[in-house]
C-alpha cells in the first residue's frame, strides 16, 4: 500500500492576517463566510490528493489552504500519492506536457495506462482505510486522476477534480491526452480549472473557474522590512553591502554567470545594483516557453539604440536607459539535473550570452538561485521581486503565472503578454499591467522597457491598480471562499 498524510509544519492562522490592516477586510469576509458554510460541513472530512509535498505551485498552495480551512472549522487533509514506478512518473510527466499541447500523442497506450490504474489502485487501499461516507475527496491534477474510481467502489464521497494546468488551444496532442483520461472523468462531481478556456468538453457541464492564488504572508509574498530585505540580498550574494549584516550568509549563495561562460557568486564581478539601478526582472523555471530568450534579444536592442535612434532623447532618459540592468534568474542548475530541456535553455541562453558585447554582458545579470533551502529560495524571490523596477513575465504560454500574481501583489508594475493566458487572465493591458502582442518581438519588448522604465507615474498607476486587483481576485482568502462555496454546493 502506498500514499501518506502530510504533516504541515506551523503556518500563521487568520488571527494573524486579520491583525494586519490592508488584509483585515478580506479575512474577516473570509470568516464570516465558513461560519456559514461550516456546519453544513460538519461530521465531513475534506481530502486534499496530489501526487507531491514539495515543489510546484500545488504544494505551494496546499499548506495555507488546508492549515486555513481546518482553523475555520473544515476537517481537512492533505494526502499525497506514492509509487517507486519510475513507468508512472515517465507517464505523468508526459501527460503533463501533452495538456500543454507538446509531445508525441498517446496512441495505444494501453500497457501505459495498466501502470497507471495499477499505482492509483495501490494508493486507493491505503486511502481507502481513511475515508468515511459523506467526505470529500479533491483530487488535484492528472497524476491521482484515477482515484475517485477506486474509492467509490467501496465509498460513499463526493468528488472534485481539480486541474491546475492546460492550452487555450487543441491540437493532436491535447486531443489525444483528454481522449486517454476521459474514462475517469464520470467519476467526479465536479472540476475546477484555472481558465475557462482550460476545460474539456467532457467537464464542460459541471466545470468551475477557481484562480490560484498566492499566501500573502509566506515567505515569497510577506513584507520585507528594508533591513531584512538588504540583508536577503547581502546573505545571497546578490548585493555588496558597505558593512556586516545581523544573520550570518546563507549556506548556499546565488551565481552569476560570468563573461566567460562560467558560474560565480553573483556579487562577481561587481555589484548588479539591484538597490540602485532601474531592474528589470523575470524569475522563472528555465523553460523555452517562457520567452527568456527574445527576452534578452529585446534588453539588449533597447541598450543598443542608445547609441542611435535615441541620441537626442533628454540625457535623464538615456541616462536611466543606460544604468538600467536586466535580471533573468531561475533555479540552479544542479537543482534540475532531471530536467534536461531546463539544462538545454540554460545552455542556449549561456551561449547567447557569451556572444553578446562584453558591455551589454554587464548590463545582464543570468542568476541560478540556490534551491537546497526552500525557505531562503522564497526569500530570494521575494527580495528581487522587490528591488525590481519592472518585472517581466515574457511567457509565449503560460498556466496562470504565479511570479505575474507575486508581483502585482507587491506592487511591482509588469509586462506581459497578450498570447500567454494566464496573465492576460489577470491583468488589462494598460490598466494593471503592460501586454504586447508578441513575445518574440524584441522591438516590442524593446518599446514596452523604453516606455516603462521612463515613465515613473504610468509605472505607479499601473502598480497600484494591480496590487488591488491581486487583493480582490488572486489571495489566498479569496480562493477559500471560491472552495467553500463548491465545497457547499456539492453535499447540499
Ligand atoms: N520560482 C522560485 N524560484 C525560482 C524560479 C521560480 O521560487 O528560481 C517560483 C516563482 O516565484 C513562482 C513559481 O516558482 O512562485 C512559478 O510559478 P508560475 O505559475 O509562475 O510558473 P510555473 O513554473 O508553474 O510554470
């Protein structure tokens, strides 16, 4: 038998939000609305399946959705699926990347689909000893798919299937990938998607739009006093500070890749100026899909029309044009040696790097950060999030775009990108955020940094907005409210 309850470390309880001005108003709603819907609850565990603890936006949502529901009176778990079959995680993996339109479709896939029944069988027995009639069981993903099936040979439940990823598009490989998990579709209630456009036929009639959403205390979202912030920086080697800092340097600092090609701590060769420069910044997994590369293409053409088209622009422009610096920084390498497309951009985007001037090469700052710890990995995003004059998010697709939320929230204006759904989901061009057309322009990556970085009250206004729109739409508080109404629904 396989499969085991999560153990969540102590997070902070809504007292904790609730103490907090800006955030009072959203938890008290929050509040206000489970003594409602709790005790129709009442007597029903709700359980949380996903296929990892660690790792990836579900396991990051996890902890506060559950720590939070359970001190709202909601008897919720959280169990994560087992398997030592590497076959399965093969599969998943592909499954994984066929929702998002990319690899060989799954044609006669029966001998693939026997491993994946026969682990989601196995994790069934142990889960199986666990349910009671009447519980809810929210299976998140692909991965334990599966399940509800299982159980409700012997169960009683009510069922959601919650899937956090997919294309706005079909093509052969997201046709195939729905055909093969259809037959475990009639075995759910309910689902929830992340975009309308996200939704399979087959759920069209009892599908629901939840956003993810982001924990506005965790280490990754929650305020950063100026010394906490500075000293991040300083313990990570991402700045160079003029005297000794309270806590000692992290065990595992962040690299810089150097001119020649090879990884240093990133205070080498000399400081970014993360607290002095105009930053732009993306944060993000080493995927092609994220755009790093017209990314860089589009940094480096707006640096190089200093020298042309814009010579006689005010010297405060060009002076801020020409101290600004791009930040492109994503997980180390020795964390993703199991990713070997990851590797692959890393080393296309190395040697990109390397052919650039040695001038532009200083104006462009390519980080690994360490991920040993993932509690000082948090801090470090959240550090450079906030140092960040503009934060970038150039995704030709994307899900939903966590790191396009965790800047909004804090305040830092984006660009994005009209063809990448998820940030088009949470932002209108020109309201709370930029959007061109097309990420693989670097002309228009070009112009939408010139206009950016030289426009201080649009850049504020653009902020402002965003930050209440992720208030309203992308917290924590905001999406429990979402599950306590399904949640409600679904047993009534
Ligand atoms: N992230 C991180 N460290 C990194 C790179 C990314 O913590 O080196 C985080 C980022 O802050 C965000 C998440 O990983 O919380 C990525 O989620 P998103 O929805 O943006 O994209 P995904 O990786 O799921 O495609």
């Amino acid at each position: 038998m396989s499969g085991n309850l999560v153990e969540i470390p102590p997070r902070p309880s809504l007292t904790e939000y609730e103490a907090i001005a800006h955030l009072a108003p959203a938890a008290e709603a929050l509040r206000a609305h489970a003594r409602e819907v709790a005790p129709r609850l009442e007597g029903r565990t709700v359980w949380m399946v996903n296929s990892t603890a660690q790792g990836g936006g579900v396991a990051e949502m996890l902890p506060t959705m559950v720590t939070l529901l359970n001190e709202l009176g909601v008897d919720t778990r959280w169990f994560v699926i087992e398997s030592d079959e590497e076959a399965f995680f093969r599969l998943t993996k592909r499954i994984h990347n066929l929702i998002h339109g990319a690899g060989d479709p799954l044609i006669d896939a029966s001998e693939e689909r026997a491993t994946y029944e026969e682990v989601n069988r196995d994790n069934a027995r142990t889960l199986g000893l666990l349910l009671r009639d009447g519980d809810v069981l929210v299976v998140h993903d692909p991965q334990p798919m599966p399940l509800a099936g299982f159980l409700r040979e012997h169960c009683d439940i009510h069922t959601v299937w919650r899937c956090h990823i997919g294309l706005d598009e079909e093509n052969e490989a997201t046709r195939s990938v729905w055909d093969f998990l259809q037959p475990y579709a009639p075995d759910y209630e309910r689902s929830v998607f992340s975009a309308p456009e996200y939704v399979p036929s087959y759920f069209q009639d009892r599908a629901q739009l939840i956003y993810p959403a982001i924990d506005p205390l965790s280490r990754k979202n929650r305020e950063l006093h100026i010394h906490s912030l500075v000293g991040i920086l300083a313990n990570s080697a991402l700045t160079v500070v003029p005297g000794p800092v309270v806590q000692p340097p992290y065990q595992h600092v962040a690299q810089r890749l150097q001119v020649d090609g090879n990884w240093s701590p990133a205070v080498l060769p000399a400081d970014i100026g993360l607290l002095i420069r105009p930053i732009v910044t993306q944060i993000s997994r080493w995927d092609r899909l994220k755009g790093w590369l017209p990314l860089m293409e589009g940094f480096v053409q707006l640096k190089e029309r200093l020298y042309t088209t814009y010579r006689s622009r005010p010297a405060l422009e060009r002076r801020r044009l020409a101290q600004a610096r791009l930040v492109m920084a994503g997980p180390d390498p020795a964390s993703i040696s199991d990713d070997p497309e990851g590797l692959e951009v890393i080393e296309e985007l190395r040697a990109a790097y390397v052919a650039l001037d040695d001038e532009f090469k200083h104006d462009i700052a390519m980080i690994a950060l360490p991920m040993q710890d993932p509690e000082a990995n948090a801090l470090m995003v959240n550090a450079i999030q906030r140092a960040s004059t503009v934060v970038v998010q150039n995704s030709i697709r994307e899900g939903f775009g966590l790191t396009v939320t965790e800047a909004m929230w804090k305040r830092i204006p984006v660009l994005s990108n009209t063809r990448a759904v998820g940030p088009r989901q949470q932002m209108v061009h020109a309201c709370d955020g930029w959007l061109i057309d097309d990420p693989e322009s670097p002309t228009q990556i070009a112009d939408a940094l010139d206009y950016l970085l030289n426009e201080s009250r649009e850049r504020a206004a653009l902020a402002r907005t965003a930050q209440r729109r992720a208030h309203d739409n992308f917290m924590t508080f905001s999406q429990l409210r979402s599950w306590l109404g399904l949640l409600e629904e679904i047993v009534t």
